[in-house]
C-alpha cells in the first residue's frame, strides 16, 4: 500500500457485497461495472479487487446511475439484481430523487 492510503475496513456480509458478488449477480464485465462505478463517482479498487467491499449506500448510488439515461440499456439488469441483493438484506432502495 502507498504511503497515506489507508487499508479498506473489514466488513461483514451485513454491510455490504464485494465486487465480485455484484459482478455475478448482475452477470456483467469488470468493464461495464467499473465505468457504472466511476460514473457514479464511487470509490473502488484501483486494479482487480474482486474481493473489495461495496457498502449498501454506494450499492444505491451505483443502482441510480445504472438506471440513467446513458447507462440504461446496460444498467437495468444491474439495478433490478442489485436491488434484489439489498431486499435480502432488508435494505429499501429509495427512488432516484428528481
């Protein structure tokens, strides 16, 4: 790790999925979800990082963004299974503010 980074806390299945799991549940590239995730403006691994901790705030961030107008065509079978994984967990995915 460079000097000044700090490494990601550890977080339990109950306050957030890892990359990976968001990737498979949404059957998408690493390509499509990183430019969801940048887009969106949300923090991620710099290279790889399957295993990096989303929370469920930046969950809903990155479900808004998908449902956008650039990313819909995309984005809509990543916010219907990332939503899924939320209710599981029993988070309420709000509806984008207008």
């Amino acid at each position: 790790m460079r000097r000044g980074q700090e490494p990601r806390e550890e977080m339990g299945e109950d306050k957030g999925f890892s990359k990976g799991e968001l990737m498979e549940a949404a059957s998408m590239s690493a390509k499509v979800f990183d430019a969801i995730r940048k887009a969106a403006r949300v923090k991620g691994p710099s290279h790889g990082g399957l295993r990096w901790m989303f929370p469920f705030e930046d969950i809903v961030t990155m479900i808004h963004r998908a449902e956008s107008g650039s990313f819909s065509e995309r984005g809509s079978t990543a916010s219907v299974a990332w939503r899924a994984l939320l209710e599981e967990k029993g988070v309420k995915v709000p509806a984008k503010k207008k």
